[in-house]
C-alpha cells in the first residue's frame, strides 16, 4: 500500500489527528464514520448508526489514521515519522558514490544535505538538489525511496537501503554514502 502522509509528518499532529476523527465520531460526523468503516476492520460491516454507538476508543482512531495513512497499525507510522524526525538537520559528506564510483572527497567538502521532515536538500558548488523521500524502518535494512523534484535530476527517482549509526549514515544504495551530523 502507498503511504500518504503529510508533509513533514509530526507525531503530535497525527496524535492530533486521531482524537480529532474520534471526536468527531462522537458527535455524529457522517465522515468520521465513513473513515472508520474504511479503515478499521472492526467497523467494516457496520452502519454509520453502528459505528457511532460502538464506543470506539483513541487507540481505534490511531488505528484507522495509521491505516489510512499506508500503515498497518499506529505503532509503524509512530516509528516511522520517529525516525524521520530524528534524520532531520544538516548532514555532511565522508563519502559519496554514484553509479559505482566513488565521487572525489574534494568535491564533497563544500556539499551538505539538508533533511526536514521527508523533504531534503542537497548543495554542493555544482548543483542543489531538492525532493522528497520516504523510508521503510520496518525492513532491515531500512528501505529509502528519493524523488527529485528540483535540480539535475529532477523527475527521476533513486530507489536504495539505509542504515544509521549513532550520528552516520551508511550504506545507502545504488547512491552509496557516508553522511555525519554536522
């Protein structure tokens, strides 16, 4: 299943969110119920009248935010919009490697990437690169899928693995590189 998140997930804002739809359930919002009978198991087979006097709980509206979001369960979209919080900053080069070679450290020495939420920015003296990316923690090692949006290589995408190391990342493929936090 697609994942569909907003940009720049933040836990609080899903937490949010999901007392938001149970709320509204509560009150009889037709939609609220059309979005747990869609998303929720449980309320599949369940009239909106049903769903309403049902008595779902907060941990039923994570639920349906998680799945209606690509998540199987709200415990995977909170680790995953974790993780991506934690990638955020400026992260510079120890090495980089594209299409199998290694790019010369003189190159990367005035490069950094920037990373906000799913959306990063890369500035090296030749060229910015800006897109959005979405990453699979579930996998090992984790899956990270880069659309360029701006830039040279804008409308192509870079499929890859990744794996961060206290403060690195390494391993990232077929665009190998070692980042630090700067």
């Amino acid at each position: 299943m697609r994942r569909r998140l907003p940009a720049r997930p933040n836990p609080e804002h899903l937490r949010t969110q999901a007392k938001a739809l149970l709320a509204k359930l509560r009150e009889g919002d037709a939609e609220a119920a059309r979005t747990f009978t869609e998303y929720l198991p449980e309320a599949a087979a369940l009239s909106p009248q049903e769903v309403r006097e049902r008595g779902f709980r907060l941990a039923d509206a994570q639920a349906a935010i998680a799945r209606k979001s690509g998540f199987g369960a709200w415990p995977g979209l909170a680790r995953h919009v974790n993780r991506l919080r934690s990638m955020e900053g400026t992260w510079g080069f120890r090495s980089l490697e594209a299409d199998g070679a290694a790019v010369p450290g003189s190159m990367l020495t005035n490069s950094s990437l920037l990373i906000d939420g799913d959306r990063f920015r890369m500035e090296s003296p030749e060229a910015t690169y800006e897109g959005i990316f979405t990453i699979d923690v579930e996998q090992v090692p984790h899956h990270i899928d880069i659309d360029f949006v701006e830039g040279p290589e804008a409308g192509n995408r870079c499929e890859g693995l990744f794996e961060l190391d206290g403060r690195s990342v390494s391993r990232p493929v077929p665009a190998a590189a070692m980042l630090w936090r700067n």
